[in-house]
C-alpha cells in the first residue's frame, strides 16, 4: 500500500464522522452545484475522494441514481456503505488512487471536495487530470473544491496546495471553461474556520 494509502486507511480507523476537520453535516454547496451542473436524476456522478462524506447520501435523497464514489481508503466507503445501509447496492464504489485509476467508464459531472489539494507535486497533478480528461463526457461538468489561497496550509496534517478558480482552470486546460466559483467558510466540528473555494467548469462538447 502506498504511503498515501496508509495515511487515509488510518484516519478512517481511528476517527469517526464528525472527528475529521472536513466533517459536513450536509454537503449544501456541492449539491447545489451538482444540481446546477445537471439537474437530470439519470446523470452519472462521479465523487473523487467521497471518503466518509454524506453527499452520495444528499445525491440519492435528491433523487439521482447513477453514483460512484471514488476512495483511496476502503475503510473510508466502507463506513459509508454501512451509513446508507440496503441504498449501497445501487452505488458504484471504487477503492483507487485518482492519479493512478483507469477510469471505465465516462461521467457528466466530476465531483472533488479536499482530494485534489493534497496534489502537491504537479506530476501527480498532471496524471490526475489525464484521468478526469478521459472520464469526464464532452459537455460534462467538474467541480472541485480546495482550500483557498487564504485557507490553511495543511489539512489531515498534510501539505496541501491551496487554489483559486484562475489556478484550476490553468491545470484542467482550455477544453474547460470557468461556469462559477463560490467561496465558501468551512466550520470544523470544533469551531474553526476554513477557507474553501469551490469552482465548477464545463467542457466543451465536441
Ligand atoms: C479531506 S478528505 C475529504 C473527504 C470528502 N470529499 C469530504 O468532503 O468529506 C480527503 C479524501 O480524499 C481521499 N484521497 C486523498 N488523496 C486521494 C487520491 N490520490 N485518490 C483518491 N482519494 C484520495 C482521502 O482518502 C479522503 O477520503
């Protein structure tokens, strides 16, 4: 198992839902952008780096039913498997490296809360986006969410790197065009603040 792989295996050992500083009791941003990106029920979503967070729960409440939730930690689905309970089996999960994964399948909105900032070096910055180049469908959406360039430097105790929607739009490449950007203050279970940006881009149909 990688290093990162570990890492992410032991929080999700060791700490429960609301003992993570990226807890949401409910993913409102991300849903409404979702929402906004592709309103129709039969769109394929994809959540990179979901880990434990309740947005799949928000998406099939919602109505939508063609989910997967991509993890580098088992455990981390596994709690969410156990949280929905019979609801699981309509969900597709995948346990992999977003920098490393062969993507299968081609999704209409790529969705990404705190994954993709802890993409520090460029190399696996760049390997990420050849993989969400091949997964997201021409005319699809991608929303990622970071820590802002005021936002902490860590997160997990790992360094991450922080961005802005002019940042992103340099790594996704000139296929994906800036829609929105929401800035958003995270309040951790214990009461500190977190600034997040999220942005959503679409790409261009062919
Ligand atoms: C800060 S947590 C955010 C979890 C979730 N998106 C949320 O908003 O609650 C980061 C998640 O990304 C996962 N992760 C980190 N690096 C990853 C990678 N390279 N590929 C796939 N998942 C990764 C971790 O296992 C963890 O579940």
């Amino acid at each position: 198992m990688s290093d990162r792989a570990t890492h992410w295996q032991n929080v999700y050992a060791t700490k429960g839902e609301a003992e993570v500083s990226w807890f949401q009791d409910s993913p409102a941003t991300s849903l409404a952008m979702i929402r906004a990106a592709n309103p129709d029920h039969h769109a394929a979503i994809i959540d990179i780096g979901g880990g434990a967070s309740r947005l799949v729960d928000a998406l099939l409440q919602d109505g939508y039913r063609h989910l997967t939730v991509l993890d580098l930690s088992a455990n981390a689905l596994a709690a969410t498997k156990r949280r929905i309970g019979a609801a699981a089996s309509t969900v597709d999960w995948i346990v992999a490296d977003a920098t490393t994964w062969e993507p299968a399948e081609s999704y209409d909105v790529w969705h990404d809360r705190a994954a993709f900032h802890f993409l520090t070096d460029p190399r696996d910055r760049a390997a990420y986006v050849e993989r969400l180049r091949s997964a997201v469908a021409p005319g699809g959406h991608v929303i990622i969410a970071t820590f802002a360039p005021d936002g902490p430097e860590k997160c997990s105790g790992l360094p991450v790197q922080r961005h802005d929607s002019a940042s992103l739009a340099a790594e996704l490449g000139p296929e994906f065009e800036l829609v929105e950007t929401r800035s958003e203050v995270h309040h951790t279970p214990w009461h500190s603040t977190q600034a997040f940006q999220f942005s959503r881009f679409r790409r261009h149909s062919q």
